[in-house]
C-alpha cells in the first residue's frame, strides 16, 4: 500500500456518506483495513475508500 492519507472512522464515513457505525463495523469483520495511528486509535488508508461498498453488510446471526 502507497503512503496515503489516513482517515478516522467519522471522517471515512462523512466521504462515503454512512454512519461512523458502518464504518466502524466494516472495519471489524475486515472488510476495510485498519492502520494504528500514533494515539492508539484505528483508521483507515483514504485510498480503500474507493474499493468499498456500504451496501454489503456481515452480520452474525
């Protein structure tokens, strides 16, 4: 993966238009990757934005 901008999970969701819980989920069941960021908290390469579809969704039944 190139060196890109990295995004919180609120601000990955304001680009693509979804709750952050969406996101968040997403991030969970690895459908987007996570990047650990210098304070502890996760986020996301801008660049897997573009890969990923909200509509899908995994949920354990």
């Amino acid at each position: 993966m190139t060196s890109s901008e990295i995004l919180r999970p609120a601000e990955a969701a304001r680009r693509l238009g979804v709750r952050t819980r969406v996101v968040i989920e997403a991030m969970y069941y690895k459908r987007l990757p996570r990047v650990r960021l210098e304070d502890g908290t996760l986020g996301i390469p801008a660049d897997a934005l573009e890969d990923f579809d909200p509509s899908v969704q995994v949920r354990n039944s």
